[in-house]
C-alpha cells in the first residue's frame, strides 16, 4: 500500500474520532449550539503537510462523512471540504509555516470559506433545511473556536510520525 494511502486511511480514522468527539465530548463547551469544527482544523493540517492528492481526498471522504450524520444533502459538506484541502495541499511548500501565527490564520480564513461556501451553495440549491447565516454572530463563535483549538491540534498532530514532514517533501 502507498504511503498517500496510509494517510489517507489514518486521516479518515482521525476525522471519524474528530466527529465523535463534536457531537459527544463539544457538546459541552457548546455555546448556542456553536462548537468548534475539529475535522476542518484536522483537514488543514493534513492537506498543508501532505499535498494537495491527500488533501483533495481526505476532504472529500471527510465531507461525504459529515453529510451522512448531517441533515445536509449528499455532497454538500464533501464539495466544499474537498476544495478546502485542494486549497490548502497546493500552498504545499509555497508558505512558511511557524508555530503559532500561519496555523491560526489558515484555519480561520478555511473556516470563513466553509461557513461562505456552504452559504452560497444553500442559495444556489434552495436549501432550506440548511440555514446559514453568513453574517451572524454564530460565525464569529466558530471562527474563534477554531482558531483557539489550532495550536493545540497542530502540536498534537505534529506528534504523529505518518506527518512528519520527510526529506523529500522539505523544500
């Protein structure tokens, strides 16, 4: 088996464990409803430190299982994870990533582009049952959820040897 298909496989096993823990353990620290999207964080990290194959896969099979637990149609959550992981695979080697700064500001401005993605896809298809709000106050929760949980997912997915980044894919 190829070592892109071992991560993809693990990153799969990593997303199931992230939707469990949303919709058990975040309940908690819920606020109206709001939690913190773990996957996408999940999906950052992967898609910056492997490419963007693994991304454009890992976000695709991610999304298809956020719309089977989800009221959203099939598809909805993988077209716009799927994207999020192209994106951000192919700016593979392109930026320098420190610790703190580049992590967060990925992972909020993948957060804008989910909430606005799935905003104009539920304009465009009618989706009623799906009630984005673009500019709402919910936004700003997740954004912020988000961006505090980054580092902390970053280091602690750092600690995986299947992301260190190797000699080959160092630039």
């Amino acid at each position: 088996m190829s070592e892109k298909i071992k991560i993809i496989f693990f990153t799969l096993f990593l997303m199931v464990i992230a939707y469990i823990l949303q919709s058990t353990l975040f309940q908690i620290i819920s606020i109206g409803g709001i939690k913190p999207d773990l996957s996408l964080i999940i999906l950052v990290f992967i898609s910056y430190r492997k490419g963007h194959v693994v991304g454009e896969v890992s976000g695709f099979f991610a999304g298809l299982i956020e719309d089977f637990i989800s009221i959203t149609p099939l598809g909805f959550h993988s077209i716009i994870k799927t994207l999020i992981g192209f994106l951000y695979g192919y700016i593979q080697g392109r930026v320098v990533i420190d610790f703190l700064l580049m992590p967060v500001l990925f992972v909020i401005t993948a957060t804008v582009m989910k909430i606005f993605s799935s905003w104009i896809l539920s304009i465009i298809f009618s989706l009623s049952e799906v009630r984005i709000q673009f500019f709402h106050l919910n936004t700003l929760i997740e954004i912020l959820y988000n961006a505090v949980l980054t580092p902390l997912i970053f280091f602690l997915l750092n600690l995986f040897k299947t992301f260190k980044v190797g000699e080959k894919e160092k630039i």
